[in-house]
C-alpha cells in the first residue's frame, strides 16, 4: 500500500507551479520519494545513484510518514525543491566540496569539473554527489539525495533550509530522521550501495609522481623506501609511462618490460598502478582507436559525427561508456593490460577533461546512445556526471575479468554518488600551502559522509613545492586517513619522504609506522563498511551528534572509537593543542612516539582497537605475527572490540574464509578480565601471542601477555602505583620531546618563485568583498569573494591567474611574477574605509603601484587604483622610461560556461554580447565599452560589473579559456616620466540579474 500525500499544487503564474511534493515510502522504514506529481513520477529518467533502480519505483507497505515534506516550484525550466528543518540543524555531505566541513552558508554545483588550482570557494569539483546529512538539534539525523544526474544547484545559504535546483523533472529521496548520524549513512548505503571491498595491500601508504619516468627511477625510488625503512606498499606509473600518451601502450625506450619491473617490484613487496584516461587518440592504425571504431564505441556529436576534442594525446576520440557494448570492449582492453602484471589501476581525467574547450569538457548537446536501463539515448548533459563513474565500473569489471581470484583496485578524479561500488578517490589537484593541508581533512570526511569513506589528498600537496614542516605534518595525519598517498606535479621538487631533510624523514617514518600498525584496526573499519555502510573516518560529532561544539570541528577525525587529533597550523604543533573532546571517557597513547608534528591520538572508554606488528609492507605481515589490543575501559569498566581477517585479497570472506572476532573486557574487584565472546567464520585462529596494553591515563598503560583465544587477567594497580606509571608516563613523554629534532622551521625552498606557497596571503574584507592579495608573487588577488552571494569570481593559484597587471603588451611581461611590497594598509577597523597600497619594482626606474580600497560610503564595490610611475629613469633619458602599457589582466572563473557571457554598450550606443564561442576579441576607439562592461551567468542569476574610467582605457580584451575568461583593460603604450604616470582607475560590483 502506497501513502500520498495531497499534492495541492497550484499555479503561480502562468509559466510556473508550485505546491507540496507527493510522496511514497520506498526501500525501508523511514525511506521517503518525492516527486512532483504523478505524472513526473511516471516520466522521470532511471536513478543512475541507486544500486537496484527498481528500489525507487516499489513503494513497501510502511505506516510511518516523512516529519518533513518538501515543497516545489517549476519556474523557467528549472525545478526548486526547498526543505525547511528545525532552527540548530547543522548541514554535512554535499560530496566532494571544498572549504568548512559545516557546510550552512555555502552553495555547491553538482558538475564533474577539471578544477585545477581549486581553492574553498571552489563551487564544482570533479564529483557530484546531490546530497545533504542534516543533523538536527537532537542529534537526530536525515538525509536528503536529489535523484538527477544532471547540473544540480544545492544551496544552503539560508540556514536551516535546504534548496536543490536542477531541470525537472527529478525526484528527492529522504532517509530519516533516524537517531544518529550513522544510522542515515546505512541506511544510504542500501540504496547507493557499500564501498568496494579493499585488498588489504591497497590500505598500505602508495607513493606516486607526475611522473616517475623510466624503470629505472621507479626501482630506485621502491629500493630507497627499504633501505630507509619507510613502510610502503605501492608505486603508480602516471601518464609519461605510455607510447605518446596512448593508452594501453607503454613507451619502449622508458619501460620497455612492464613485466620483468613489476616482477622486480613484487620481489621487495610493492604493487603496481597504472594511469588510463578516457581520452583515445584519433589515429589510424593505433589498435584501440581501430578497435574502438570497429565496435561504433565513440561519443557522437549532435550531428552524429564522431565527437574529437583535445586531450594529452592531442585529438582524442571518447568512449561511450553508458552502453553496455563499449563497457564490455574497454572491461576486455583492461583485462588484456592487467597481463603485464597490473595491481591496479588509476582512471583520470574523466569528468571528462577537455583542453582547448571554454567549458573545460565536451559540449553538453553531445550525444550518448545510452542503454535503456541507464535512461536510453541522451545528451551529455543528462550523462555528464555519472561518465567518470561509468568508467570506473568498466576498469573494475575489467580487472575482475582479468583475474576474479583478486579484489580490483581502481581510483578515479570524476564519479558520482555510487563510484564508492568500483572505486577510490582522492581530491584532485590539491596545492602545497597550509591552506590545502587544513582543508584536505574536511573534504575526506564531507565524501565519507556521501558515501564515499576511501578517499584521501595528495599528501604534501600536488602543485607547488612543499616546505619540510608543510611536508612533515601533512604526512603526521594523511597516515591516518583512509587512502593514504603521496603525490606531486612535474616541475617541483622532489616529495618523497626522504627529500626534505632527516628531521622530516623521520617524521614521515614514525607516521606510517603508525599507520601499519593500525592497519588491522583500519582493514576491520572497511570490512564493516563494506558489509553494513558504516564511516571509517568521520566528523568528531558522531561520537555525540547532541554537542553542538563538536559540529565545527575541523581538525581531528574518529577512525571507529580512536579520535585523531592534528594540528593544521604552521606554528602550533599537536603537542601544544588544547583538544575539545566529545563527553566521556578519552584517553590519550602513542606509540613511544609522540612528536609535535604528529597528531595526538584518544581513544574512546568502552572500546578496543587491534594493532599489529611493525611492518615496511603489508605482504610482511603472517597469522602467526603477535597480536595487540589497546584497551580504554568506561566508567561501568568494560570495553569491547572486534578484530576482522581474511587473506586480504580475494572473495572467500564472502564464502565464510574469514575471521571475525569480538574482544570483551572487564573489571571486578580490581581484576581485569580479557576474554572473546564470540566469533564468526570458518577460519581457525591462529596460533600467536596476544598482548593487551590497558590504558589508565596520560599515555600509562598496564601490559599483559597471554594466547590469543585464551582468558587473561590482571591486577589493577593501587592509586598511588597507577599515579606513579601515569607521573612516570608524563616525564617520559616531556624528555621525549625535549630531545627530538624538530622540522627546521624553514618556508623558503629551492625551485622556480610559484612553489613559495607557504606564506600568508594578506586579507581586505569589508561590506560585500573578502580579498586575499598575494604582495610576494606579483602583488596578485589570488580571491575575490562577493559575501552575499558566496561566489569567488577569480580563477588562481598563488603563483599564476587570478588578478594580475603587466607593463608591456606581451604576455605576462614585467609586474606579474615580482614581489611587490606593502607601502601601507589600514585593514583594522571593520565597517571602515579598507585599503591596501602596494609597490613592485619592475626594473628601469619604474614602480607599478596599485591601490585596493573598499570604500565605507559604498561597501558593495572594491576600487582599484593602478599606475606605472617613474621614480627614477636615468641620467640621458629625458626623464621618461621605456615604450610600456599599463595592462590589468584578471582571470575570472566560469561556473557555467556555456551560460555565461560579456554584456555591455559601446561609446558608439550599440549593444554587444560576447558569448565563448566567438574566441577572443579586442575593442577599442567608439566599440570601447562605455565605462562599463558586465559578466553575466545566466545559472547564477548574478553579473559581476568591471567599471572604468574610459579616458584611461585605449583597449579592452576579451580572451576566452578553458573554464575562464580574461577582461582586460589596457592603456595607451607610451613613455612615463615622473610627471606623466600611467593610470587606470576601475571597480567592481556584484548585480543580481
């Protein structure tokens, strides 16, 4: 029996209706569609996020009904959807996102994007998951996923509501509220499905560059990492391993014999990965682009012509992964590639990527001859976002074809909500600054808490060079998070461990020793996650969803009951962190290896975590090794755990080859007692020592040695002798620390002036901006954030885009790249007059000066004053410089490319607008804009308005680029003299269209 409830829609106004959504209960208890209307139901496309479609079409017999209905308004082709919840609800999940982890305040677009150089305001990355946890004031929680695969607006800027925009028609699905957070996400999970299950290998620490580029280099760097006794257990080939970036090919002078290198590699106890992209070169006798036409694989264009864009190859054809044929045919490609000895493999650039391309991928009327299960024959705007997922299914089936005794490996950049079921992630083109290292923690446990728990950064950060200290203490957490990798660009310094000097090394070492040693804890989380949905690492609320102090935390992270806690601060190590703790009972250990620069770890009274030995790899380890359990009694002195082991690779575990044990612990009469109460599967235990280390405070622990399946007991100290093993556990961890060598605090690194990534930027905020300005590369605005609407306009990096001014006509001439100093600031008072003066040298006696001022009479605006002066041209010249032009080139983003454009009234009267696809343009005399000339994005509803006084312009540019455009103002090309200087004088203001 189905329950709907009335759909009292009306209609508002002639090209819209609005009303209350319908609904029916599917799934399980406390499961809710919603839709539209009756209709809408019957005509929506089928869920490409649910793992059975046909578990969103049944309605179950349920007599519970949804605490929260929707409402819904059609208005000019768009469909709203808008949920209201309780005044002290927080918002999580939004899937890949980045910036805070409470996501109240902030707008996501769900749109797979190549978002290189991505900063927090970032609003599309290269996952979409359309779904929002809303943990309520009681710690209650709901979730709630927009059913679309399409380009999906979530805004959360008015708290406590939700909204989803995206073309009708979709339905919404809500699960809960249930009593905890955890509870939506097993109960998403039956619906999404459960992550993959890891080979255990896979959990070790992998070690990657762009690009290790010979065989050679890839068995040095292997053999470095055991003869410096750092534990690792895989390296990943990127694209400089492959014939001229052709996939399924290796180059024959660099990697002549995959073979024998990965036989090599096996030998000393590393797996391989290897890089395929989805972009295939069109040419002619290459054997996937002949067997690919063969099978009419290709994505099409409107007009049916095969569809070629330019990717690393040049000219790519793309595969057409929504049918079943063209899965089947790369599924068999990868299978013939996994006999070189291929462990795994790496899909990149599938969001998909697009060089040359405005809207940084292939045009959205591309056409996709979809299977009718997936929604039939569709554009690439219906299959854009579940592309990168497609794919990463096809690579794991392939590598199941491959060898169905072994578990696949497969990471992917792009996916959607699912991709947990055939693939890893990690967040992309991470940078190598303080920033990034902060904020890495946050976007892992935003994808965990969208379904997505193995996910990880590039540790040390992938563009720009990494500093010793930045380097150190990104390792201290990154082991602990859930997939664990190094990763860097080509170009920088080197970022192995080893690179930075011994006191990092060490670092780094004692940090994945840790990990290894927490690598049965870690494999038990993602067998559980595996099988019931539940998170491996999660916010610090989930261990009390009622504590509304929990809910900002940003720092620290549960791994099950063990709280991890890190310093993300350059000048604060974890030593010196004062940590809010959920309520209870937390008790902090290590492993006699407390170091600043590690974090500081906790584990919650009531539980056990198993540990294994020290290893330098995974294959190391045997059932025989000895096992270790660290106990944290609660205040009625019992603890429980559970300890899961199979082979680690492979299905038998779904056959019952497995071992599931759960640990008990309990105190009567000061004698503690250790005991299994129970067991699941059929393998036998093994025959090894276990020894329990029972936490008492401060790092103390009480140890004792028995067999593992035995009972053991033992004594509780007296007072006084627990209070003497806790003061002496204290001293020991003060010498300790008194005598460790310390990461020289050192930011400047060798290498081009972009890898000084480090510094703070300075911040200008006031009335509707908040600016960050970089004085130490170019003097640069590296953001420019309009407040009310949370939309950061520039496209940067600290080191490149973003706001920057030249002194010639040639681009990026002098004034871009020097370091530029503050003659004065006055930032203090907010709600004042804020502005910042700065000054580079551009060589020749010449100063290019420019003034940023946000104005307390109109806060809505930021001004910019810029000018080329001459302070001192030299003796013979007349007093004026060389021939210069004063020219501002600021590099703006594009949410919505193809919706976007220039709008403005030449000085003649005439009208223009300048969409992407007319290239670049230059204006100038009476087609000049007068005065002003507006960015304009359709989606958004808002234009970003450049003003200037004309009389300082002689030229405007319009540059077009792959998800950006240039709006630049020149002025005329002449001498400056001290009296005569170059100016522009111009501002900005935000219009809601």
């Amino acid at each position: 029996m189905s329950k709907m409830a009335d759909s009292d829609v009306k209609a508002a106004t002639s090209d819209s209706i609005a009303g209350k959504m319908i609904f029916e209960p599917i799934l399980e208890d406390g499961v809710f569609r919603f839709d539209c209307s009756a209709n809408d139901r019957d005509a929506e496309y089928p869920s490409l996020s649910f793992i059975n479609r046909n578990n969103t079409d049944v309605p179950i017999m349920s007599n519970k009904v949804p605490l929260f209905i929707p409402s819904f308004e059609r208005l000019l082709g768009r469909q709203i959807v808008k949920l209201e919840l309780p005044v002290g609800t927080s918002f999580y999940g939004t899937g890949e996102v980045s910036g805070q982890l409470e996501r109240t305040g902030k707008r996501v677009f769900a749109w797979n994007t190549d978002a290189w150089g991505y900063g927090p305001e970032t609003t599309s990355l290269y996952q979409s998951h359309p779904w929002v946890l809303a943990v309520l004031p009681n710690g209650e929680a709901l979730g709630i996923l927009a059913d679309t695969t399409k380009r999906c607006e979530i805004d959360l800027r008015i708290e406590c509501k939700i909204q989803f925009i995206a073309p009708p028609s979709f339905p919404v699905i809500t699960f809960g509220p249930f009593p905890s957070p955890s509870a939506v996400l097993i109960s998403l999970s039956h619906a999404i499905g459960t992550v993959f299950m890891p080979p255990k290998w896979s959990l070790g620490y992998h070690q990657c560059r762009w690009s290790y580029d010979s065989e050679e280099r890839v068995l040095e760097i292997a053999r470095k990492f055991r003869e410096n006794d750092i534990p690792c257990d895989v390296i990943w080939m990127d694209i400089d391993y492959m014939d001229g970036f052709r996939c399924f090919t290796f180059n024959k002078e660099r990697f002549p014999d995959p073979k024998s290198l990965v036989k090599d590699l096996h030998h000393i106890g590393f797996k391989a990965i290897w890089m395929l992209d989805p972009g295939i070169k069109y040419e002619e006798g290459y054997f996937v682009y002949d067997s690919g036409s063969k099978h009419d694989a290709w994505i099409q264009k409107a007009d049916g012509m095969c569809f070629v864009g330019d990717v690393w190859p040049g000219p790519c054809v793309f595969p057409d992964f929504t049918q079943s044929k063209v899965r089947a045919w790369w599924a068999n490609l990868v299978k013939d590639l996994i006999s070189n000895g291929v462990d795994g493999i790496w899909n990149d650039m599938n969001e998909p990527a697009i060089f040359k391309a405005v809207t940084k991928t292939m045009p959205e009327s591309n056409v996709h001859r979809g299977d009718n299960e997936l929604g039939g024959c569709q554009s690439h705007a219906h299959y854009h976002n579940v592309y990168g997922m497609l794919m990463a299914r096809s690579t794991y089936e392939g590598m199941e074809l491959a060898d169905p005794s072994k578990r696949p490996f497969v990471l992917t950049r792009a996916g959607f909500i699912g991709s947990q079921r055939y693939a890893a992630t990690w967040t992309g083109d991470n940078l190598s600054n303080w920033e990034h290292l902060h904020m890495s923690i946050p976007m892992i446990l935003q994808l965990g808490l969208s379904g997505q728990p193995l996910a990880g950064p590039d540790i040390g950060g992938f563009a720009g060079n990494a500093t010793p200290k930045l380097f150190g203490r990104w390792m201290g957490f990154g082991a602990m998070l859930p997939f664990c990798r190094g990763h860097s660009e080509t170009g920088t310094i080197n970022h192995e461990p080893w690179s930075f000097g011994e006191e990092c090394e060490e670092v780094c070492r004692l940090a994945l020793k840790r990990r290894y040693r927490l690598i049965p804890h870690i494999y038990t989380l993602f067998y559980m996650a595996h099988t019931r949905g539940t998170a491996v690492a999660a916010p610090a609320f989930f261990a009390d969803p009622k504590d509304p102090n929990l809910r900002t935390l940003e720092n620290c992270f549960l791994l099950g009951p063990l709280l991890v806690y890190a310093s993300t601060m350059p000048d604060l190590g974890s030593d010196k962190l004062l940590p809010v703790l959920p309520k209870g009972i937390w008790l902090s250990f290590d492993f006699d290896d407390s170091h600043p620069d590690l974090p500081a770890l906790y584990l919650q009274g009531g539980y056990i975590i198993p540990l294994g030995p020290p290893l330098q790899h995974v294959g190391e380890s045997n059932p025989s090794d000895d096992l270790t359990l660290i106990v944290a009694l609660d205040e009625h002195g019992k603890a429980k755990g559970i300890l899961f082991e199979d082979d680690g690779d492979g299905y038998g575990f779904t056959k019952g080859e497995y071992l599931l044990t759960h640990y008990v612990v309990e105190l009567e009469s000061s004698v503690v007692t250790v005991r299994i109460s129970e067991t699941e599967g059929l393998w036998k235990r093994p025959n090894r020592r276990l020894h329990v280390q029972l936490l008492i405070g401060d790092g103390a622990m009480l140890h004792m040695w028995g067999i593992d399946g035995e009972v053991l007991q033992i004594e509780m100290p007296s007072e006084i002798e627990a209070s003497k093993l806790i003061s002496s556990s204290k001293e020991h961890r003060r010498l300790r620390l008194e005598n460790i060598k310390l990461i020289p605090n050192v930011e400047d690194v060798s290498g081009h002036k972009g890898g000084e990534l480090s510094g703070t930027p300075t911040m200008l905020e006031s009335g509707d901006w908040s600016l960050k300005i970089v004085p130490w590369i170019g003097g640069r605005i590296i953001s420019m954030v309009h407040l009310p609407s949370g939309r950061q306009w520039l496209h940067s990096r600290v080191e490149i885009n973003g706001y920057e001014e030249y002194s010639g006509m040639e681009y990026r001439s002098a004034g871009c790249s020097e370091e530029y100093n503050v003659i004065q600031r006055d930032l203090e008072h907010a709600g004042e007059e804020e502005f910042l003066l700065l000054e580079g040298d551009i060589g020749g006696g010449l100063i290019l000066q420019r003034q940023i001022t946000i104005p307390k009479d109109n806060p809505k605006v930021f001004q910019v004053e810029s000018c080329i002066l001459a302070h001192n041209v030299g003796a013979g010249s007349g007093g004026f410089s060389r021939l210069v032009c004063l020219r501002v080139h600021p590099t703006f983003s594009l949410l919505h490319p193809t919706e976007s454009f220039i709008a403005f009234t030449s000085i003649d009267g005439s009208k223009q607008e300048v969409w992407p696809e007319s290239g670049e343009q230059l204006y100038e005399g009476n087609l000049l804009p007068n005065g002003e000339w507006m960015l304009i994005d359709k989606c958004l509803g808002f234009g970003l308005i450049n003003r200037f006084n004309v009389s300082d312009v002689y030229k405007c540019l319009i540059h077009w680029g792959t998800g950006t455009v240039n709006l630049e103002l020149w002025s005329e090309e002449r001498p400056v003299s001290k009296e005569s200087p170059l100016r522009i004088s111009h501002q900005y203001e935000v219009r809601e269209i």
